[in-house]
C-alpha cells in the first residue's frame, strides 16, 4: 500500500488519500456481493434512463407528473454515478484508495443529488395535489414555465450545501487518520476522522439537513392533507380508490426516502452501528434508484403503452430496412 500522507515542517500530517474500508468482505462473498450490486446499478441505468428517453420522445408523456418523473430519473443516474462505479472498483480491486480531492467531489455530488430528490418529492406532492384538487385548473395551474422554474429550483436547491459544507470539512485538520469507515465518502464517516472541535459543524449540518428534508416534507405533508380532504368528498368507493392509486407509488417512495436519509444525515455523529449505517445507505444509494422506475413508471399503463409503441416502430424500421436491402 502507497503512502497515504505526507510529513509537513513541524510535525504536521497532510492527509493525501483516503483508505475506504467497505464492508470487509473475502473470496466468495465479496465477488458475490460485487455481481449483485452490478446487476442492481444496471437495472439503475437503463430503467432510469427508459424513463428519461420515453417522457422526451412521446408527446402523449409531455405532462407535469412525466417532466417531474424525468427529472427524478436524472437525478437518480447522476446520484449512482457518483458513488457505485467507484464502491465497485473498490470492492473488486487491491487499492481501496480514493484521492483526497476525489472524496470531496464525491460528497458534494451526494449532498446536492440527495437534495435535489428532496425537493423533487415535494414538488411531484404537490403537483398531485393540484391534479386531484383542482382538476379542471390544471393545465393552467402547471404550466410549463411553473414546471421548469419548479424543477430547475429543485436542481440548483443543493448548490450552497454541497460546496460550502465539503469545503469547510476538508479544510479541518485529519491528524493523519486516512481510513474511512464506509463504502464511498460521505458525512458522518469522514467527520468521525477530524481531529478537531466539530460541533459548531454538526450543529450548522444539522440545521442545514432539518431545513432541506422539512420545506419538501411540509409541502409534501400539506398537499396530502388536501388530496385526503378532496378525496373524501367523492361520493363513489371506485372513484376514491382511483384517486388515492395516483399517490399510491409516491407515497411509498417519500416513505422510503425519508426514512432512510434522515437516519443517517439528521444525526451525522449518530450510536448507529457501522455495519448498519452502511446498510442504511446502501438502501437509498443503491435500492431506491433501482426500484423508483418499477414503482414510479414501469408499472404505469401509459408508459408500458409507450415503451410497447417505441419498440414496435423500431422493429418495423427495421423490417422496412430489411426488406428494401433484401430486394
């Protein structure tokens, strides 16, 4: 193993690299391990970016919840690349290494696509809210200049937190503790390896994190309240059952969510153990991507719908293409 720090004039350790310890698996078990989480992330990406490639093509997926939907996928592909490619390398080769540089990068990129989710929900919340409350004024009420200024808020809504709070915890001394107890660099491990006074950081993160996870969550709490309110004024059992199947997906996806982010980034200094910190965050980096499509839009009748139609104008093209060559 390389050097991993560098002696400063008096004393001093620089940390120059990270150690990422993982989850200290062997043989067997750690390529068994390493085969699921690929498979996992491949079934990120190409059902993420179906959704993406499908609301941009179809004209009949240019809605609201669809732009909404698409946005949520992007964030998901961005939010694994950032962390699954590099836990891979780590796990399968010898170097378990990251630069320091690189770790930073990697924080900052998991606090801003972690928030930026946030803010989505809330947005996607709402958005269902106005469709069952105010069917007749949707269109007008989500038009697309709301929309975009709505999902371009979401985007940028993590920008401040993701520079300012990696920059100040990379810039507290290390005292050459390298070997950060996780599979990628996230908060509460790397902070675990500063050797200084850290509560005013954990006190500021921690108001930081209360008001990222409470603005979408209030919205997304509210406009529940009034979609229960409005949907108990349909007369017909068929016709709230509909009604409450359009929320059915988003719910379970906010309460998946927010219960796993919020155990580990509400307290980053938590009596968690490591192991289950690491399987907490697991769930969200590595389930929740995969799964969102499923319950999201891969069950959905109109997306099926469009998907089927995708496939079957691509395999006459090809027919056509064929046939033409042929003769």
């Amino acid at each position: 193993m390389r050097i991993l720090e560098e002696m400063k004039p008096g004393n001093q350790t620089t940390v120059t690299h990270f150690l990422i310890w993982g989850f200290g698996l062997h043989g067997k078990m750690k390529l068994l391990f390493s085969i699921v989480i690929s498979v996992m992330f491949l079934a990120t990406m190409i059902g993420n970016s179906l959704i993406v490639g499908i609301t941009a093509i179809d004209s009949a997926l240019h809605t609201p919840m669809y732009y909404f939907l698409k946005n949520l996928a992007l964030t998901e592909i961005c939010y694994s690349l950032s962390i699954v490619p590099k836990m891979l390398l780590i796990l399968l080769g010898e170097r378990k290494i990251i630069s320091f540089t690189a770790c930073a990068l990697q924080l900052s990129c998991a606090i801003l696509f972690v928030t930026c989710e946030c803010f989505l929900l809330g947005v996607m919340a709402y958005d269902r809210q106005v469709a069952i409350c105010h069917p007749l004024h949707y269109g007008t009420m989500m038009n697309r200049d709301l929309c975009f200024k709505m999902a371009v808020g979401s985007w940028l809504s993590g920008i401040p937190v993701a520079l300012v709070f990696p920059i100040w915890l990379f810039t507290l001394p290390f005292c050459g503790r390298n070997k950060v107890d996780h599979f990628f660099c996230d908060v509460s491990p790397v902070l675990n390896l500063v050797c200084a006074d850290t509560a005013l950081f954990e006190l500021l993160i921690f108001m930081a994190t209360v008001m990222i996870v409470m603005i979408p969550f209030s919205l997304i709490i509210i406009s529940y309240l009034l979609i229960i309110h409005a949907v108990l004024q349909i007369p017909s059992a068929v016709g709230q059952r509909q009604a409450f199947s359009t929320c059915a997906a988003h719910l379970v996806v906010v309460t998946f969510f927010y219960s796993t982010t919020g155990i580990i980034h509400l307290r980053p200094k938590s009596s968690l153990s490591s192991n289950m910190k690491k399987m907490v965050s697991l769930s969200y980096t590595v389930v929740t991507p995969m799964i969102n499509p499923f319950i999201y839009s891969l069950r959905n009748q109109k997306v099926k719908q469009s998907l089927r139609e995708c496939i079957n104008k691509r395999l006459l093209r090809k027919q056509m293409i064929f046939s033409l060559s042929s003769s």
